[in-house]
C-alpha cells in the first residue's frame, strides 16, 4: 500500500509503487498507518458506497458518502468486509 504526496485518499487494495509507504502497525487489534505528511500523522479509513475501502489522509477524507472505519487485524488468511467498525 502507498500514496503519494498530496493525494487526499487512495483505494485501499494490493500495493502500488508511490511516494508514500512509511509503516504500518496493530494498535489495539486495528491497523494503524503512520506518516508525517496525513492529517494528524496517521491514515483514517472508510468504507465508500461502492463497497470499497478507502484509506483517507486529508480532514476532508475519502470519497463522497464515504463513512469513517476503524479495521480490525485478523491472523491467518480471513478476510471480513462486514467485520469492518464504524467510527462513531
């Protein structure tokens, strides 16, 4: 996964090559991705209303109608769109 400077959010999905990578972290059971250059220092999530998943680096977030989302780190290989949790 990675973005590059500037953007405002990229689809969550397989790696792409770009200017941001940095590190990403299980804080509490979610995925954390740090960087100095998102808002706050660290990516936010949401899930759009096509179904994707965004991860977000700006205040003004992802995509139109696009709901905030924490995401949940499972070992193994499960993978649980519906597993998602809302930002409240």
């Amino acid at each position: 996964m990675a973005a590059y400077t500037g953007a405002r959010y990229v689809e969550f999905r397989q790696f792409v090559y770009a200017t941001i990578t940095t590190s990403f972290s299980v804080v509490n059971g979610f995925l954390v991705w740090r960087n100095s250059t998102f808002y706050g220092g660290v990516a936010g999530f949401c899930l759009g209303l096509n179904g994707n998943v965004y991860a977000t680096f700006t205040r003004s977030g992802g995509p139109r109608g696009c709901i905030p989302v924490y995401l949940p780190v499972y070992s193994g290989k499960s993978s649980h769109l519906e597993d998602l949790i809302m930002k409240r």
